[in-house]
C-alpha cells in the first residue's frame, strides 16, 4: 500500500513537471520548450520500484527517498537554464592560457557561489605557446600561398570575432624550412608501411596528413619517428566536410574554410605541463628546459583548411593512390614522392609560462563527506567552442545548480560532490594532470567515481563510456531517445582523450564520459559557436536538459547508495574479454595464467554483489561496516594501476597507443612489453596475472565476510 501512494504521489509530481512552468529568465524562444526534459513516465515508474528491478546499493528504505529525490530533479531541470550558461561560456575565444578564459572562469566561479557551493580557485603556471608567425608557401609546381584564415560568416556573428588564433598546432616547434611534400592519408602506422612499400620516401619531406582516426600528435609522432621534417594536418571534406552532409550555415559539417586547431603534444607518452612531469606546476615550480621536454614534438606541424590544403594536394605527382586514400576533393589523389611539390613551412611561436585556473566548487555531503564524486569538464576553447566544450559545461553548470538545490532537503546528499572548471585540456590535459598531481594523495583517499562531460552535445547519440565495473550501475540510470527515436545508451570503454583520462589511467579511480554524440564538423574551428549549436544540434536546448537530468540522477544515486555497488563480476569480464584480444593478436604468447585469476575473481564478484544485496534487503545496515565495503571496494579498484614512478599511464586496462593516442592495447603493458622481445612481454603477462590474483583474492575476502554477517 505504501509503495502505491508513492507510486501516486510521484505521478502527480511528474504531471506538475510536465505543464509549463515558470520561466526563469534566459532566451525568450526557449520558453515554451521549458520542460522537454520531464521523464518519460516509464522512467517515472522504474523510480519508485524497490530493488531487485536492477538498481543496486540500496535498501528499500534509501530507495524510496531516493526516487523522490529524482523526480524532484527531474522537475527541476531547465532548458532555459543550460542557454544562459552558454551564453555565458561562449561569449568570447577563450583558448587555453587567455585572459578570456580566466574572465570566463570567474564568471563560472560566480555561478557556483550563487548556489552556495564551496569555492575555491588552484592557479597553475603552465608552457603556453602562441602563434605568432605560421605559414605554407607551396613554390613548386606553381606558388600558391595558404590563407591560414577561416573566413566569416555573415549571418553567424561569433564566427567574426576578431580574437579567434588562426589554425595552428599547439606545441609545434618554431620553424623555417622547404621541402618537398609527400600524401600520408591519415598518417597511420599503416599508412606509413604503405608508403615504404609504395616506393614513396619519407625521409626528409614533409607529410601532407588528413585528420581523423587517430590523434593528430600521434601522426606528428610518427612522422617524426619516419624522419619526416614537417606535417601538414588538413581536413578532408570526406571525414566532416561536405562529402558528409550540409557544410555551416545550412548543416554541422565542415565548410571547405574550416580548420581543425589542436595540440599535437605528445600526451600518450604523459600528459599535462611538458616542464613539470610528475608535479604540480604550481607558480615557481622548477621547470625543465626544452630539451629535456619529452612530450615535445620535434618537427614542425600546423592545421590547415581543405581550401588551404587543396592546392597542394593538387600540386602533387607520383603515383595515384588506393582507392582508401582518396578524400572527397574533386580532383585525383597522388602520393607526390616524384619531386614536383615544394613548400616552404614557417613557424615562430610565442612560448610563454602563463596562469591557468581550475575552479574547483564543492557540495559536502552528510554522513559519508569524506567519500567524493568528480564531476569534471574543461573550459578553455580553441574557439568560442559552443561544442567543444562549452555544452558540457553548461550541462555541469545545470547539474550543480539542480544539486545544490538540494541541500536544505530533508535528505541532503550523503557524499561529497566536487565540480570541477578545468583551463587548459585542449592543450594537452593539462589542466586536470597539474591539478590532479597536486592533489594526488586527497584524490587517492577520497575519489570514488569521475564523471567527465566534455563536448556533450554534438549528437544525438546517448554513449557514455567508462569503467566496466560502472557500466551496470550507469545503465540502471535510465536512457532516453532525443528525438523519439529508439535509442539505447551505447557504453563503451574510456576513451582517453578528455580530463577523466588521467584520473582513471594514472590513479584508479573509475570514470565515466557521458553525452550525446554524433557526427559534425565544427570541432576545434571558429564555427563552433553558439549559433551553430543552436542551429544544428539543440534548438530549444531539451537535449542539454536531458543530459543534465541523467547526469544529476546519476551523481545524486552514486551519493547516495548504502553501499556503492561496484561491479567487480563485469570488470572481470572486461579483463577476459582483453585476455582472448591479446591472445588472438599475439598467438606466440601464453596467457592461459593470466585466465584463472580474472575467473576467480569473476566468481567472488558475482557472490559479492548477491550478499551485498541481500545484505541490503536486511534493512538497518550498520554503517561503519557499509563504509568498510566501500573503502575495501575502492582500494580494489586502485590495484590495476601500478606504483611505477617513471610512467604516467600505469593502469593494466587503460593506456593509450602512442601510435593512435586515445585509443589503447586491450593489455597495454604487455603490448608495450612486447616491443621489447618475447621473454619481457611472458614477464609482464605474470606480473599482470599476480595483480589480478590479489585482487581477485581481496575480492573474495570481502564477499566472504559479508557472506559470513548474513549467516549470523
Ligand atoms: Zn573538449
């Protein structure tokens, strides 16, 4: 009977959500999409059922005045809202280092005041290079030189803005040079076999690459790595430009003016500050000279338009390419190779230590304060960066505004929730890396779950991707399909190419990366403007809203478990599922003992969250030994990532390949180890296998103490 009038009672509040409320100020034309976030009533339902409908952690009672809690979410939620923060966000360029994008971090620490959240501003000084000087001059077979300007666009008024860098590669170093050029495609490994194999020298040339698949520092590192002497980095209207569907205005796509602008720092080697490796850059901190950088690519590279880029791809003779090479211009793609194609590349940069702020605003939780949930985005923009990454943060603004609403409910949330404004991630994560190698040792006791939204609406795609020992608790929050259409939430593993990357990689705490997700091409150009996104991805801002709703439902369930269930059956799939990769790739090895600890450890999860939940059932948990789950579960977590001083990526699952960059090795230590011959890589597969024994094994202890509890 009980469960029925909250089931009524929760209808009737979600019916009040779904007339028009109040507006509370913001863009006129927003009004009437006020509540396009309301849930759907499906979701509604699911809400007020006790567990075992899938929701783990919770006890019938937590349950109740959880499902109360998110309905009120839910209500609260503005499309309106969202708009105004981006406004806020967008209103200017803001690249990395700016004074722009401190301006536009007090405003965001503003924010965060207003709704009464600790505030607290970590300043680092970090290498920030500047274009002065970049240009390509193609003097053979006929001159031509490139605009190195993205023109504007009349009806888009942010796209005129006088302050926006040209296209440029952060990090490249200063040069003056003429060489001949030479087609790469994507500048991949294989695209380099093909290229030796073709006949095509490397050596000494410059290599013309298109962007996409991988990240454009790994082509650069690549290209280094082949004795190439400089790369150009186009983008091809066939991977985001007109090949692919209406260019900006009329659609996302890339016009044939846009450039992609962006770091080429060797991030899968470390990430953050290239001076300060493995400390806080905090002001004064010592500094490395620029040749003890490691992260810093030796060879010159810059970001070029397809209108840029075209008359030198036109310029080009040699051999004609497979039909995979060819992009969308309409012309036919040559390897070049034969002498024909000179240009002359020249690049002087301002480098130059300057303050970044990381805005760090936190919620205290109740009982359970000490345990902290991250919600992260960056703040810096090549651009005004409406995409990228000024939805995700209008999305953590709104999720703040919604939580910190919640304070003076009669249950206000038990964890802590920290948000966090980070300044310089398009440089090369190096905002979170310094903040994080600041607060390492706090991080390590207190962190329990990162929740990145950068660029979170640039699509329509629901994907989160993150821990696997998540996933089940991620997918219970619900999904939704903008647009009605069928949409599933599509959860993959972390990609680490944001700012959760270095929590998760480097320290073990699990994260996750949320948003709607498509194709565009206004990323890292100076369209990606507000009206762009207005435009092309989020009229009246309800996906903005629907996201900020999942994510605030998501936080405040993680705040509030009795005890966080922590999938440890999943993650052990996760780290079969590797094994039988690794295996497949690399058949010379043996990694049969690597199998029976990630089976153990299978079985101890799969009991683990059987006596958890009944444990819970039980009602009237006792709390310190609630509290001793979840640190045992946090510090099993922790112990697939390796105490090893020299290496920043040092977790046994996720590491990126230095030849790809965000993407990684099913088992990266071992492919890492196989490079240097068989007998390493055999050694690495026991040590991996040692680690997955004990953790398995605490596992196993864990399950049977509560087992033991549940007999008494
Ligand atoms: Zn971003």
């Amino acid at each position: 009977v009980q469960k029925l009038i909250l089931l009524v009672a929760l209808f009737w509040i979600v019916g009040c959500a779904q007339s028009p409320a109040p507006v509370d100020g913001g863009d006129p034309g927003l009004a009437e999409e006020q509540n396009s976030s309301s849930p759907l009533p499906g979701e509604a339902e699911g809400l007020v059922d006790a567990p075992p409908t899938g929701v783990r952690g919770y006890g019938d009672e937590a349950w109740r005045r959880q499902g109360g809690l998110e309905a009120r979410l839910a209500r609260d939620v503005r499309p309106a809202r969202c708009a105004d923060f981006l406004r806020t966000l967008t209103a200017e360029a803001h690249p990395p280092g700016s004074d722009a994008n401190r301006r536009i971090g007090r405003n965001v620490a503003e924010l965060f005041k207003s709704w009464e959240l600790r505030v607290r501003t970590d300043t680092h000084e970090v290498l920030v290079p500047t274009p002065i000087q970049v240009s390509v001059e193609m003097s053979s077979p006929y001159a031509f030189a490139a605009e190195g300007k993205e023109p504007p666009i009349e009806t888009d008024f942010d796209t005129q803005s006088k302050q926006t860098l040209p296209p440029y590669a952060a990090f490249s170093p200063d040069a003056d040079l003429e060489a001949e050029v030479v087609y790469a495609n994507y500048g991949r490994r294989e695209d380099l076999a093909l290229l030796r194999a073709s006949g095509v020298e490397v050596k000494g040339k410059i290599l013309l690459c298109r962007l996409g698949e991988t990240y454009r520092g790994s082509k650069v590192w690549l290209a280094e790595r082949a004795g190439a002497v400089g790369v150009l980095l186009y983008s091809d209207p066939a991977d985001d430009g007109f090949a692919r569907g209406e260019v900006h205005p009329r659609g996302p796509f890339r016009p044939e003016g846009g450039a992609s602008r962006g770091t080429i720092l060797y991030t899968f080697l470390r990430p953050g500050d290239p001076g300060t490796p493995g400390r806080a850059s905090l002001e004064g901190a010592e500094q490395l000279t620029f040749d003890e950088m490691e992260t810093l690519p030796r060879i010159p590279a810059t970001c070029l338009s397809f209108a840029d880029a075209r008359p030198i791809l036109e310029g080009l003779g040699g051999a004609v390419v497979p039909e995979t090479w060819r992009g969308a211009g309409p012309f036919t793609y040559h390897f070049g190779g034969d002498g024909a194609c000179v240009t002359r590349l020249e690049i002087a940069m301002d480098y130059r230590l300057r303050p970044i702020d990381t805005i760090v605003a936190t919620l205290p939780g109740t009982d359970l304060a000490d345990q902290e949930i991250l919600v992260t985005c960056h703040r810096d923009a090549w651009t005004h960066g409406a995409i990228d990454p000024g939805s995700g943060h209008a999305v953590m603004l709104e999720v703040a505004r919604l939580l910190a609403a919640r304070r003076d409910d009669e249950d206000p949330l038990r964890r802590s929730v920290r948000f966090l404004s980070f300044g310089a991630e398009e440089l090369g994560l190096v905002g979170s890396t310094e903040w994080l190698e600041q607060h390492r040792a706090d991080l390590r006791e207190h962190a329990i779950l990162v929740v990145d939204l950068d660029a979170t609406i640039s699509g329509s795609s629901f994907e989160v991707d993150g821990s696997s020992s998540w996933r089940q608790f991620t997918e219970n929050v619900g999904t939704f399909a903008p647009e009605g259409r069928e949409a599933r939430m599509r959860f993959g593993p972390p990609r680490l190419d944001a700012d959760h990357a270095p929590f998760l990689a480097h320290l073990g705490i699990p994260a996750l990366s949320i948003g709607l997700r498509g194709d565009h091409g206004l990323a890292h150009s100076r369209y990606d403007t507000f009206s762009a996104l207005r435009k092309h991805l989020d009229p009246n801002f309800g996906r903005h809203a629907r996201v900020a709703e999942f994510v605030a439902r998501l936080v405040a369930r993680a705040a509030n478990a009795d005890i966080l269930p922590r999938d440890f059956g999943a993650l052990a799939d996760d780290i079969l599922n590797r094994i039988d990769l690794a295996e497949a790739a690399h058949p010379e090895l043996d990694l049969a003992p690597l199998r029976d600890p990630a089976r153990e450890l299978k079985a101890s999860g799969q009991r683990l969250e059987v006596a958890r939940e009944e444990l819970l059932q039980r009602g009237s948990i006792d709390r310190d030994f609630a509290r001793e789950i979840d640190a045992i579960g946090r510090r099993a977590e922790a112990l697939l990532v390796f105490d090893e001083a020299k290496r920043f990526w040092r977790h046994a699952l996720h590491a990126p390949d230095p030849a790809r960059g965000y993407l990684g090795f099913p088992l990266p230590s071992l492919e890492a180890a196989l490079g240097r011959g068989r007998t390493e890589a055999q050694r690495e597969g026991a040590r991996l296998a040692q680690r997955f024994g004990v953790l398995a094994a605490e596992i196993e202890s864990l399950t049977l103490r509560i087992e033991g509890v549940l007999k008494k």
